[in-house]
C-alpha cells in the first residue's frame, strides 16, 4: 500500500510562528531542554457525548519524515527572519523526542490529553500544525460519520464526498476518516487506493442524459455492469419514466438469467421519503422485492433520521457534501499546549489561565485511565500524576473538579490506561493498523463499552473527567499562585 507522505515533503506546513519562537529558542535558550506539550479538545462537535480520534497514522507519518531540503532551507533565508545557526541546525534537523497518544480509534472526550510530546524545546514546537491540521480534520470527519452511521440504524452509508471536499487532501483523508467512523465505502478511487477501503460508484446524470432516451441509457449500463446494475432514475421523471424503464430493464436482465438481488435504483433528487415509498411499491408490484433503493442529495444524519421517520424505502445511503465537509460544524477545535518544562531535572507543570473558564489547561505529565465498572461499561476517565498508582483493589477516591466537594469513589470497577507510546526516541513504535482495523476498533467501543445515553443526538449524557486528589491538588497550587 502506497503512503502519501513518500511522494511530497510537507515538513513545512507550519505556522510561522513555530518558526520563529523556534529561532528565538535557538538563540535566547537551550533548545534541547526538554518540554511537554498536550493535544486535546474543549467539546464535542454537534453537541454530542463523545468524539472519534483519527488521524495518528498521518502524524506518525510526519515526524517520521520531518526534514527541510536545500530549497526549504534557501525559502527560510529568503524571509530574513532566521539566525544562519538556525538554518543550520533546520538543515539537519530529525525529530529524536518521545510522543504518546490514544490509540487511533479511541473514543475520547473533551479536556484530555489525546496526545502528549515530550522532547526537545525546538522540536516540540515545530509539530503544532500539522499535528493539529490531521487530527482536527479527521477527529471532525469520523465523529460526525458517526453520527450519520447511527441515523441510517443499520443501513449501508458511502461516502459520496470528494467534488464537495475542500481539496484533494480533504477529499482522501476525509473518506479515510469517515471509514473510520463507520461508513461501508468511498466513491473516491485514491482512497481506496492509498486506504484499503472498498470503493463504489454507480452512475451520473450525465449517462442517461448522453443517450437519445432513459430506456438505451439504462440497458447499456446493464449490459457492461450486470453484476451491480444501479440505475439512476431521476434525470427526468423518478416515477413517470425512471422507474418503469428501470422494471423494463430489470425484466430483460432477469430473462437472461441475471439474479434480481444485483438490480438497485439511485434516487438524488426531489422528496426522497415520498419517491422511495412509490418506488418500492412498484418495484414489488413488478416483481423485485430485493431491487435495492439508494439515496443521495445533501443528505446528513438530520435528513436520514426524517426520511426515515416518515416511512422512506431505503437499503442505503450515499453521503457527500455534509460529511465531507462536516457542514452542521465545520471546526473541531484541539489545541496544542505547553503543560511542562524541565528544571534542574525535573518536568516542572505549567498552565494556562483564562478569564474564560473552559480555556484553562490541565498543567503537567500525567497519565489518563478509562474506568469501567463490572459490566464493562466506561463510567469515567480518570486523570492523575504521571506515574501516579491506580489501585482499584478497595474503594479509589476521586474528585470531580465539576463537583470538588462531593466524596465519591469508584468501587468493583478497573481501568485502562489511555495512552501508549507511539514515538520513542525519535522512532516508531506504534505498530500500523488498517483502516479497517481502527473502523473495528471504534465499532467495538460504542457497542461493548460506551453508554448508549452518552451516543443519543439529544441531550446526549456527559462523560465525566474526574481527577485523583494529587492532580487536583497540584492544579489547584497553580491556580492559587
């Protein structure tokens, strides 16, 4: 499988403050000194009880291949902005921190560390915007596949995105990540190319519209593609022409031998619960009970629901422009900050505070466990120290910052600690995972671990965040000074 990032250099999709800060770090401090920055997101898009981490495998990619050429170099100089050390040391620059994240996939909520980098303080700013451009992309596009997948309650979705995508790039990682989210397929042919992941297409208006009349459009179709004849039947007239020059043709198909379950009809116009109620009564009043009905047109997981409210007939559904786009909020909103510095040895917390509440940051290395109750359902997550024991043997007490002065306690219940070393060193140890693999893996968590009041669209339950009484402590020590 071919990997995008061997056939271009993006080493320099960056803000140019990284460059910068990086240059003044270069100059003013000691660029090794080691520092730790965290990625993480204030809240869930659409108003949903959770989010999708996607993304990683792009990252990894990234630092991996991070390096700037001759002509980077020289573009730098162009700018004179940069100490000649600098470029220097950019010339010959390799990533040699560590970075640990979620494992791609995770179900993960607002306000914890989705990934951590720990390395030097040059290069640990160097990462900022990519890593967020990939993961505030992807982490959108899965989230809100998501949610689209629910809304067909078990019906295939493709993604139909890639002429609505914002660039090409969008288009190839938004099927990657709308995959991972759990729709069946792509229309987009590199996707599955560069992805692994199972491609389909029908036909365009512009077919039926190349031939004199619907009928020969529709039977030169049929005849190069009998094994998969989805039929477009709204160019001109859905229930007056399309439909029964589509019975016309799967009669003709069903006389030469060909199996009805491969015949299907696309519908992407016009009121698509009343047209797919018609259409099904004709196509089983003709005989085709198991002719498949896909729809499209600007559809999303609010469309979906209502066409399906109001009895629409529909085996599947394509997705384009409000997936791919992610129309309803278009912005996820993770942040890369600083969360400590080393002093004399030691990785000192630093945070930041806002008069606007949600913007202060959790200071410092710590670790973030999953808890799960007997039932194996996800009842918190729990941040504490790095390093910090969770012994769940007898009742933990925990806090809740919503909450600080109520004692609580998890009781019967284990954990799982969140994240893994993805980079060590300056060299990968995650192992690679399919798409197909990290798609398994988020269907696995929704089904086996996440509430199902934290996955309704409605006034979805709230995941709680809680925090050991040492990292509460210490959080509230900055905070105090």
């Amino acid at each position: 499988m071919q990997k995008q990032s061997q056939e271009r250099n993006i080493t320099m999709m960056m803000d140019l403050y990284e460059l910068t800060m990086s240059n003044g770090y270069f100059l003013q401090e000691n660029k090794d000194t080691q520092v730790a920055f965290d990625v993480f997101f204030r809240r869930n898009p659409d108003g949903g009880g959770f989010s999708i981490f996607a993304g990683l495998e792009q990252i990894i990619e990234y630092i991996e291949n991070m390096h700037f050429g001759p002509d980077d170099i020289s573009y730098l100089r162009s700018l004179k902005l940069f100490d000649e050390g600098f470029l220097q040391y950019l010339s010959e620059f390799r990533f040699r921190g560590d970075v640990y994240a979620f494992p791609e996939g995770t179900i993960m909520y607002p306000n914890e560390p989705v990934i951590t980098v720990k390395a030097g303080l040059v290069e640990a700013q160097l990462l900022e915007t990519e890593m967020l451009a990939q993961i505030n992309h992807q982490s959108l596009i899965a989230t809100k596949a998501r949610r689209i997948v629910k809304a067909a309650d078990g019906r295939p979705v493709s993604d139909f995105g890639a002429r609505r995508a914002h660039n090409n790039d969008a288009a190839v990682y938004g099927a990657r990540a709308a995959f991972i989210g759990g729709v069946n397929g792509t229309a987009t042919v590199s996707a599955g190319q560069y992805f692994n992941i199972p491609v389909g297409g029908t036909m365009a208006h512009s077919w039926v519209m190349y031939y004199k009349d619907e009928l020969t459009a529709f039977r030169k179709f049929a005849e190069i593609y009998p094994d998969n004849c989805i039929l477009l039947v709204d160019t001109y007239d859905v229930l007056g022409s399309g439909i029964p020059n589509a019975v016309q043709v799967f009669r003709e198909m069903r006389e030469k031998g060909i199996k009805s379950s491969n015949f299907g009809i696309r519908i992407d116009s016009g009121d698509l619960a009343y047209l797919t109620k018609h259409s099904r009564r004709m196509l089983d009043d003709a005989g085709f009970p198991d002719a498949r009905i896909v729809i499209s047109n600007s559809l999303d997981e609010y469309t979906i629901s209502s066409i399906l409210r109001q009895g629409g007939q529909v085996n599947s559904f394509g997705v384009g422009e409000r997936l791919i786009t992610s129309k309803s909020e278009p912005v996820f909103g993770a942040v890369y900050k600083l969360c400590a510095v080393e002093e004399n040895g030691v990785m000192e917390p630093r945070i930041k505070i806002s008069e606007t509440v949600e913007k202060i940051t959790n200071p410092g290395l710590k670790d973030v466990y999953r808890i799960f109750n007997e039932q194996n359902h996800a009842v918190a997550d729990l941040i504490v120290m790095a390093g910090e024991e969770v012994d769940l043997s007898k009742p933990y007490h925990f806090i809740d910052p919503q909450m600080p002065w109520k004692k609580r306690s998890f009781v019967n219940c284990t954990a799982r600690k969140l994240q893994v070393p993805v980079i060590q060193g300056g060299k990968r140890v995650y192992p690679y995972l399919t798409t197909t693999q990290i798609s398994d893996y988020v269907k696995s968590q929704l089904s086996e671990e996440i509430w199902p009041e934290e996955q309704r669209f409605e006034n979805p339950h709230l995941h709680y965040i809680d925090m050991s009484p040492a990292y509460y402590k210490m959080k509230l020590s900055l905070l105090e000074h």
